[in-house]
C-alpha cells in the first residue's frame, strides 16, 4: 500500500485547513474548538471527510492523517448538528472482498445521530462483481443518510443506575412507536416519538402494572431492506441496524440534526424516575448492508473483509494454500454476519454498548441471535472473545446481559448453555406453557419443571431460575389474543404469500378461526388469556410481557408483522375492544409477584423443609390431596397440578442474615375440559386460605377455604389460594 502523507508545503506560513487531529476516539468528537473526525479504513489509499451545509452542498476535506489504520483529521468552527460523512478510495477487488467506491458517501459508524433516509431505487444498490468498471460510475443518490455531528451534553440531574435484582425483575417488551402512535392522551405531534413514550399517560400506565424494565425493540438506527421499499412497506420492527451509536432518528420529535439523542437521554430519565429500567434490544449480528449485493451504506465502504464473515476457505490442492471466498457466511437470514471476533468489530461492539450504558444510561441489553456472535471460527464457542470481554469487562458485565440463544443455523441453538452472567429468553418454556394450555401435554412433568424455573437447564452449571426469562410471547409470533383466537398464520399482508412466519404456532382457536360475535367463546378465550397471563407472572424465573397483550392487543392473526408500520402493530388504547379482564389478572399477579418473596425466590426449591418440622418449601399436588408420584407425572389424561410454595421461612436469609417470613401459596393450574374437584390435604402448618388470584367466577377473590375440605376447581382455569 502507498505511503499516506499530508504532501509538500507551497509557502511559509502556511495553515493546514484540516487539522492533524487524533486517531482517537473514534467517530466526531465535537468541542467549541474544533471537531475531530476518525474513522477505521485499514485498506484505503485515500479518504474524504465530506461536510454538508443546510441546503445539502458538500464540501470534501482529504484526511491526510493515518494511523493503526485509522484516517483522522480535526475541523474548527463545526456547529453540533452538522452533516457529514465520508467517501474512501482502495482497491476494487470484490473476489478479495475489497469494495472501495469513492463515488458511495458512507456513514461513520461511531456517529452519534443518522440523519436522512436510503432510496428504495433498486438500481442505486449493490454492484455487478462481474463488472468492475461500475465502480467509477457517480451514484445518483444511494441513500441520503448523513452522519450528524453531536453535543453530548445533558443534566441527567443525579440520575444513575438502579442495578434491580434479576429476580425483582418484571420485563415489558415493547415498540417505541407502536407504544403511542394510537394513544389519545398523548400529545399528537409526540406520538411514535421517544417523548410520546415518556409522557405520563404511558410512564403511570406502566408503573400501574407493575412491570419493572421496559425492553426497546431496536433503537439503535436502522433502515428497511431495499426489497422491502420497493414493495411500499418497511422494516418495523427494526433489525436492520447500521448506526450503532446513534438513536433511530424515525422516532425523535425534536428533529434528525441531534436532538434523538437528547430526547433519548430524557425518555431514560423519565422512566428511571419511576423506577423503570431501560433495556435495549441489539442486533450486532447482522447489518443494514444484507448480503454482498445490497447497499453500501458503511462498513461495506470502509472494511468489507474485516467486518462480515466469509464461508470457509478451500485449499488449493497443489499448494494447500487456504482459497479466499468472497461469499457471505450468512447464520442469521439476513445476508450478512459480523465478524464479532475480529478487533475492530469487536472494538465497535464493546464500544457501543459502553457507549449506551455510561452516556445513554440503560440497564441492559437484550443480543438478538446472540449465537452467531458466539463463534471461534465457524464453531459456536463458550469462551469466544465478545463472551469473554463482555464477562470481564468493568461496566458491561454488571447490566443486564440477555441472550436470545439462538440464529438461523443448525447448530446455533444454545438454550441453557449460556454462560453467566448471561440470561436467556427461554423458548422451551414458551412451548410447554402454549401445549399445557391447549392440552397438548403428555404429561405435565416438564411444565412443573417450567413453573419452578426450568432446572433442567440452568440448575446443573450453578445458574438459579432467574437466568430463565419466561415468556408465552415476543414480537415475533401471535399475540396473545391471537394465540387463542388463530390456528393459522393470517400474513397476506406481508407482500409473500403467507410463506413468512412461523408454522408451528401452538395455538388454538378454540373452535373457529378468527375474531367473533359470539360471546360465549370469546369468554373461553379470554380466560385462557388470563390463564397464561397469571402462569407467566407467577412462575420462577423473569416474566416478559409483549406489550398489549395485558389488554388483548390483536395483529388479525399476523405471526409476523415485522413489515407492518400500521394499525396491526400499533397498540390500540380504546377500551372499546379491549381485554382489560386480562389486564386486571395480570395487574393482580404481578402485584402478589411483587409484595410476595415467595413467588419470585433466588435459590432453587429442593423439596425438603427449610426448617426443622416444617413444610416442604415446594410440593407438588395431585387433585386427590396426596402428593405426586412418578406415575402422575406421566398421566396424559391428568391436566390439573397443585403447586404448594412455603414461604415459612424462605431458604435464603435477608440481607443482614436475618429469617424471611411469608406467606405460603397454593397454587392449582387446570388445563382440562371439565371442572376438577380438588382436595385441600390436612397438615400441620397451614389451616386456612383464602382466594387472592382466580380466573374461576365461581370462585371469586376472597373466598374462603379450610384444610381437608373439598373445592371444585373450574375448567380451564388458575385459582390461587393464600394461606
């Protein structure tokens, strides 16, 4: 590679009009002085640092400065909101993955804000690798997004983490603009906005229901594929990412030129003063480039073969050479895989998350298909870099670290393998708890195992039932009005013939496909709503709740909306068509959860008593009274299970050694058709009960009961009894 070399002076006196500037920190630093610009090209000749004014003309500065592949360069009197970004020249050689296009005007990819869009004109993306004289042809306008030059500063007025306990931990998974784009009581030009999302009509409405984390589907900017575009609809949900640093400008009221970022900073103000924490979803698994013929937005630019990884290498059979592969090595369906384990991707990952938790101040992090970044090579790998990293480093390994535990590969699946501090959305339990409600168990032994925190899975490496995040929904797949009304998926809409999304729904129509007058159905499947809304409340491990279906939020049987920026994603807040019978269980359960340190305990049960003469501190009930044998567990035709928990004591001590004391809890689930007389066992320590949580109607809240009499517990519900 040619010498880079800031050139000859003409005269003496002369000025530089780009200053030297730093290799570091990477991206725009801005300061009253001057801001410095740096970005990693490791294998250019040469880079431009491209400055826009309000009317859109841009003013190309060469960068002159390189070192340990970084191009810098530092400008004086750059207003914050100033556009920007870069174009670089290098070799053009796609078969070696080098793509350098001086004619692309590329994001920077530590920018603190994205302004502008990309253009959904097919001809404007991509390349013809076959064709290398396409490389020194002007693009007319492959997108209009510009890198936004920021001011950090913000009162964050004392505010600072809330570290909650994983098990004190109640997540809402939710969509920043669906959460009010439909919201009469939020301001109207603040709908869909991160403002819309901290105004009081939202923020009370959350700390009412007794969630304690709100989980941000992507807001770290991303725009829609190109197919996508150009079939008039775009990607919602937002796993497109290419601006990892900069908050998704689609959803600031305050504008695009840097005011997301502030706006962003005030929602998690707002929301950490009502003792919310803040979670975001992230996706470093894949970009907004796609595959090796979609855009060229950024990375693609700057470092295409240090930053996405290629299949494997052949040898060549006389020298036994490893053969470079230009082909994407694709484990997440979305064209691409960041090469997690490479230095600068994983410098730009571990950057971002810093970025986000010490500036931004979140909580945690929610990894979509953290599997492919798990990867030594090709191979899933338990001690790969960005695992390692992250468990050592100072400020990421004390926030909440999630894990979806998966990708689109064969052997990405990682469900109870991850290692700590990690936790994991648990689909195994999203399974057993659909069949169980459906009655499509052959046994109910794996649902208890489920209930009590799947020990399965996490008992076996040292890990406690709070590294199971439980869920009967996500963002992808039914809501849960939908899981009780549909059989099919319903996608049409979708643009693909209702080949997208899942088949393997587990859900149950109860009898007709669809929405209906009828009301006697209607009631069955609410209450089979509120069924697993209070199962999921009240099991062992960390509850997430996709946001409405508390309320019966329904997508017309989409199981996969992902493209869908409309009403169907929307949350609709009239009260006309709402389930609020299932949001008054789900209040109520969450509050027991809450004011109960026996439903959401840190160590596992043990079935043996946590004092001399005492209970079981959990015992599983037969309806007959008796214990659960062995054969009960893998009766098909029993569908009710007692769970008793002793809260007199708790196994663990408090905080200063003291005993724990709570109520103890008996807990009936009844999946069947038909109503169940079940038998209160006399015993030695509880005596009486009464009804706190009951889907039942004829057994309301408050009835009484007493040990050894007998109780008909009605089809298909939840009934739980306080002693």
């Amino acid at each position: 590679m040619e010498t880079v070399s800031p050139g000859i002076w003409t005269h003496l006196g002369q000025r530089a009009l780009v200053w030297p500037g730093k290799n570091w920190p990477l991206g725009a630093t801005w300061s009253p002085q001057s801001t410095n610009f740096a970005v990693h090209a490791p294998n250019a000749t040469a880079c431009w640092l491209c400055v826009f004014d309000d009317e859109g003309a841009e003013t190309r500065h060469q960068l002159t400065e390189r070192s340990l592949g970084i191009w810098h360069g530092a400008l004086p009197d750059i207003a914050p909101g100033t556009r920007y970004g870069y174009r670089v020249d290098g070799p053009w050689d796609p078969a070696q993955g080098f793509r350098f296009n001086p004619h692309k005007l590329l994001l920077d990819p530590y920018a603190l804000a994205t302004s502008g869009t990309i253009d959904p004109a097919p001809a404007l993306f991509g390349y013809d690798q076959d064709d290398p004289t396409v490389r020194d042809e002007q693009d007319s306008a492959p997108h209009t997004g510009r890198s936004v030059v920021v001011d950090p500063s913000f009162d964050w007025e004392g505010d600072a983490p809330m570290r909650r306990r994983w098990r004190d931990t109640v997540i809402y998974e939710a969509h920043v603009k669906g959460m009010t784009k439909l919201h009469d009581r939020v301001p109207e030009e603040l709908r869909g906005t991160y403002a819309g999302l901290a105004t009081p009509a939202v923020v009370d409405y959350l700390h009412d229901l007794g969630v304690t984390a709100v989980e941000l589907l992507p807001v770290q900017q991303f725009f829609s594929e190109p197919a996508l575009l150009q079939r008039g609809t775009v990607n919602y949900w937002g796993y497109n990412t290419i601006g990892y640093f900069a908050p998704h400008a689609g959803y600031s009221s305050s504008g695009d030129r840097g005011g997301q970022v502030a706006e962003f900073k005030h929602l998690v103000k707002t929301l950490h003063a009502a003792g919310l924490e803040v979670i975001l979803d992230v996706v470093y698994n894949h970009t907004a480039e796609g595959g090796a013929l979609g855009p060229t937005l950024s990375f693609r630019g700057l470092d295409d073969r240090g930053f996405y990884k290629r299949v494997k290498p052949q040898r060549d059979a006389e020298s036994g050479l490893e053969i470079f592969d230009d082909t994407y090595w694709d484990v997440t369906g979305c064209g691409n895989t960041v090469a997690a384990g490479e230095p600068q991707a994983l410098r730009l990952i571990l950057d971002s998350l810093r970025y986000w938790v010490t500036e931004m101040h979140v909580d945690g992090f929610r990894f979509d298909l953290m599997s492919a970044l798990t990867r030594t090579g090709y191979d899933i790998d338990m001690n790969s870099r960005l695992l390692l990293a992250i468990g050592q480093d100072p400020v990421l390994r004390h926030v909440k670290l999630i894990a979806e535990p998966w990708d689109a590969s064969m052997d990405g699946y990682l469900v109870g393998r991850m290692p700590p501090p990690w936790v994991e959305w648990n689909d195994q339990y999203r399974d057993e708890i659909r069949d169980f409600w459906r009655n499509h168990t052959s046994g109910i032994r794996t649902v208890a195992t489920r209930l009590a925190g799947s020990s399965d899975l996490y008992a076996d490496d040292g890990r406690s039932a709070y590294n199971s995040v439980n869920f009967i929904t996500a963002h992808d797949g039914f809501t849960l009005r939908d899981l009780v009304s549909y059989e099919h998926k319903h996608n049409e809409a979708n643009g693909e013939d209702n080949r997208d999304g899942t088949d393997n729904n587990r859900s149950w129509n109860h009898g007709l496909e669809g929405e209906t007058d009828d009301d006697a159905l209607v009631a069955v499947r609410r209450r089979q709503a509120a069924n697993m809304m209070a199962t999921l409340c009240l099991s062992n491990g960390v509850p997430m709740i996709t946001a409405g279906d508390e309320r019966g939020r329904t997508q017309g049987g989409n199981n996969n909306a992902y493209c869908q920026d409309n009403e169907t994603s929307w949350i609709d807040w009239r009260p006309d068509d709402a389930w609020l019978d299932v949001y008054e269980i789900t209040k109520l359960a969450l509050r027991l959860r809450r004011e109960h340190p026996a439903l959401r305990q840190r160590h596992w049960f043990e079935g043996r008593p946590t004092i001399r003469g005492g209970p079981k501190d959990l015992a599983w009930l037969h309806p007959s009274g008796r214990e659960m044998t062995g054969d009960d567990w893998y009766d098909p035709e029993l569908r009710t299970v007692g769970m008793f928990v002793s809260g007199a004591p708790l196994r663990e001590p408090g905080p200063r050694g003291e005993q724990l004391v709570d109520t103890s809890f008996m807990l009936w689930f009844n999946s069947g058709w038909l109503p169940q007389r079940v038998e209160l066992p006399e015993n030695d320590w509880v005596q009486e009960g009464v009804v706190v949580l009951s889907t039942d109607v004829n057994l309301p809240v408050g009835t009484r009961v007493q040990a050894g009499e007998r109780i008909a517990i009605g089809r298909r519900t939840v009934v739980v009894l306080e002693a």
